[in-house]
C-alpha cells in the first residue's frame, strides 16, 4: 500500500491527509473547490510547524510530508490508482451515493473504499455497491491529527482481509484503532459520550451546577484519570466491590430521559451555537480561534507525553530481552 486517497478538505479530510503523509505515504487529497484545497495546505502547514515547534517533528520531516501531498478537484484524477480511500465528505447519502458509484467505476478491485462517517450504517452506503465486501467505516475523531482513537467498524460483507489492512495502516500513521465487534448506532465514542452528556444536562437542568462547574469537575476528575487509565481500568484500581455498591445507590437518580433539554434548544433556536456564533456554553469573540489553539497546544503536549511513554516502555522491552 502506497498511495491514499482523501476525499474531502474539511477538519476531518485534512487532518487525515496530513497523518497519512506524515507516515510517508503519497496522498491525494481532493475537494469540490480551490478554495478549500488552499485551506486545507494553509491548516496542514500551521498544525506541522507547530509540531516542529514542540521538537515532535524535525524541519525535515515537515517538509517531506507537504511534498508527498498533492492536491485536486478532480474526482477521478484523485482516486486513479490509489490503494486506500477515506471518504470524508459531507453526510448527505445520496452524495456519498454517487460518489461511491464514480469510485468503482476507475479504481481497482483491491482498492479498499472507507468512510469517515458517524451517520450511516455500512449497509446504507453499500446499497449500490458493485463491492460491498471492500467497503468499512474508519471513525476518526476532532482533531484527528491529534486524537488517537480511530473506531474501525465492519459489517456481515466486509472481508476480514479488509478489516486487518485497515487496522495496520491507522496503527502505522500512529492511532490507537478499535474494531468493533458489530456495528451499532453511534459506535463506541460517541455512545458513551451521549450517556455522559444526558446526565451532564440533566444536573445542569435541575440546578445542581453550572456548565462551568461541571467542566471543572470533569477536568480534575475523570479527564485527569482517564487519559492513561482507562473508565474499565480505574474501576479495576477502585476495586469492583466499590464500583457496584456506587452503581447501586446512583443509577436509580439518573436521567433515563429520551428528549432533548429544553435550554439546549432554546440555546440552538437562540443561535447560540458555540464558537459559530461566538456564544455557547462560554462566550467567545474570535470564532472560538484562541479556544481552539489552547486546546490543541494542550493536546500536543498531552500527545507528546503518550508518544514518550510508548518509546521508554518500548526500550525497556529491547533492553530486557
């Protein structure tokens, strides 16, 4: 495998195209319009110069993986000959449809077709499929240049063959890849994160704390914890006995609510929709661009401590053998 198809600019396409040329693949990446290939260039070089900046990655090496970019409108140019594709464009399945359609008409048989998506279920965008069984969904997360996770989810078509190359190639551009089982509505991420988020509402809704207090509470609590130890870990470290009795005396009190909170859609009827309108949650004056720079300057260096972990944990293993 050694050239990668990425189809779509956006934040997902983008940060994608940069991991797969940063592992010193050939990457194409394409989208409808100039513009945002210009974008997507211009976003690509800030977030590299900043990871030479932290000494996580030499003059070098940047300029290497700009170089093993290239950049098109085309559909058809970028897909031609090319061993994997990440679909990333908008979640619209007519679109991602006929676009499906265009890919089997020019690519090879071999060439293993993957989707960012959060929305479909595999049977959906295999529905005009002349390949099904080529076809699986690599579920990156925001930033994707940075977060680890990738969920890998298959279904009855995919061949496991697929399922294995595409679980080492997100291992060789440096993720942290899960494959589920069966594919399930909202996969794993996000389905513990509606879960977190409905009780999150809820205590807010009743009055017991602010937005602000429960980001504060996350942050030094479970947000502190589970970064190198995972929720099933810690309850391990906790003891069980303890997680079930916590259990017990806790979940008959939790929202077990199917509806929406009534201020989150007065909040999104109210066009306050975070950093897009420069009010959320928190207020913001600049689209949220110094929120956004905090964060990812903390998850570079969140990233940077794990990477280190990985290579002393790798060394003491060489040195032992």
């Amino acid at each position: 495998m050694k050239n990668i198809t990425v189809l779509g600019a956006g934040i997902m396409g983008h940060g994608a195209a940069q991991l797969f040329a940063q592992a010193g693949y050939n990457v194409r990446i394409q989208a409808r319009r100039e513009t945002s290939l210009e974008q997507a260039r211009e976003l690509m070089t800030n977030s590299l110069k900043i990871m030479v900046e932290k000494d996580m990655l030499t003059q070098q090496a940047m300029d290497q993986t700009l170089a093993n970019i290239t950049y098109t409108t085309d559909l058809r140019e970028a897909i031609q000959d090319t061993d994997f594709i990440l679909e990333s464009i908008p979640e619209v399945l007519e679109t991602k449809l006929d676009t499906y359609e265009t890919i089997e008409s020019v690519v090879s048989e071999k060439t293993i077709i993957s989707s960012n998506t959060s929305t479909f279920p595999l049977k959906e965008l295999t529905q005009r499929a002349k390949n099904p069984e080529r076809f699986i969904i690599t579920h990156f997360f925001n930033p994707p240049q940075l977060v680890p996770i990738v969920e890998i989810v298959k279904f009855e078509k995919t061949d496991e063959n697929v399922v294995n190359v595409t679980y080492d190639l997100m291992k060789e551009i440096g993720k942290s890849p899960v494959v589920l089982k069966k594919e399930i509505t909202g996969f794993i991420v996000n389905r513990v994160q509606v879960a977190f988020l409905r009780e999150c509402f809820n205590l807010i809704e009743q009055g017991v704390c602010t937005a602000e207090d429960i980001d504060i509470a996350v942050r030094g609590s479970m947000g502190f914890k589970w970064a190198f130890c995972g929720p099933m870990e810690s309850q391990d470290l906790a003891g069980l006995q303890t997680t079930a009795a916590m259990v017990h005396n806790i979940e008959q009190d939790l929202s077990n609510t199917r509806e929406l909170p009534s201020f989150l859609k007065e909040m999104v009827e109210n066009e306050q929709l975070g950093i897009r309108s420069n009010k959320g949650f928190y207020e913001y004056d600049d689209n949220g661009a110094k929120a956004i720079h905090t964060r990812d300057d903390n998850f570079l260096d969140l990233l940077k401590l794990m990477q280190q972990k990985v290579e002393n944990k790798e060394e003491t293993a060489g040195s032992t053998k």
